[in-house]
C-alpha cells in the first residue's frame, strides 16, 4: 500500500479534473475548502483526515460549472478507484463515501465529519457571490457570524485572518 501523501491525493484530482484547474470548481477552491475544513476540524471531533479528501475530491469529477447532480457520485465512485491512496479505514471511508455523495444538495448532518465537509465546501459560496447563509450549515463553529464573514473574504479573494 502507498504511503500516505496529500500531494498523490491533489494529483490524482488534478489527473481527474477535466475542466479549467483555476476556474471556480477548480484547485484554489479545493484549497480553500481545505483551510476551512482544517479550521473546523480544530474546534470540533471530526475526522481531519476524510475532510482533507473531500476537499481535494468532491468537485474532481465535475463536468460543468452548472448544476451537475451527479458529481458527487462521481466523486465518490473515484474515490473508491483511488481508494488505496486515501488510508481511511472502512467507517471513514464510508463517511467519505457520504459526504461526496451529498455535498451538493443543500442538506445538513449531525455527523460532525460529514458536517465538516459539507460546511468547509459552503463555506466558500462566496467564490459565486453567494453569501453563506446559516441555515445550511451543519456546525455551530461555521455559523458563527465572524467565520461566515472570514471564510467570505477569503472566497472573494480578501486576504482575512480568524482568531482561533
């Protein structure tokens, strides 16, 4: 089994992707959600590791900037593909099962991983001039008003720093 790299992980996504890498699904998206799931994960259990997959791989497998209801199960299938590469045991990689498969439907979890994913992704809306709205999230951390506003600037390219 290959040891455990983030960078195999952005590659393979990278490898993956088939739109502009630096369009609004692409990598400096996946980044930011990757600081925004890293950010959540400090202050709430939640399994960092299958946050940082996500970020890398729940849009990897888009075909179009518009609505595209089957990318997460793309995403999900491509993760078991890669499935080696990843080194989650079988209940996180069944939560990262999860959270690709419904990322995009607007629902939120009391699990606090898939919570994770799902708000570090929405967490970035701002990218699309889409202010995040609470109602949406699943964690307390992400709707507290100054991380809604940090992770805002940051989506807008707004150099923002957050206590804690």
């Amino acid at each position: 089994m290959p040891k455990y790299s983030l960078k195999v992980i952005q590659n393979l996504a990278r490898e993956r992707f088939r739109m502009n890498l630096n369009g609004i699904h692409g990598f400096a998206h996946w980044q930011r959600v990757h600081e925004n799931g890293l950010y959540l994960c400090r202050h709430i259990e939640a399994d960092s590791r299958v946050v940082e997959c996500f970020a890398y791989l729940h849009d990897c497998c888009r075909v179009w900037d518009g609505p595209d209801p089957a990318h997460g199960p793309r995403a999900a299938k491509f993760a078991r593909e890669i499935r080696e590469f990843l080194h989650l045991d079988d209940h996180a990689f069944e939560l990262l099962q999860l959270a690709c498969r419904g990322h995009e439907r607007g629902k939120t979890s009391d699990n606090p991983t898939i919570g994770a994913c799902w708000d570090s992704d929405r967490l970035d809306l701002g990218r699309v001039a889409i202010k995040t709205s609470p109602k949406y999230l699943s964690t307390e951390i992400a709707k507290r008003k100054s991380v809604l506003e940090w992770a805002h600037k940051r989506s807008r390219g707004i150099d923002a720093k957050i206590k804690g």
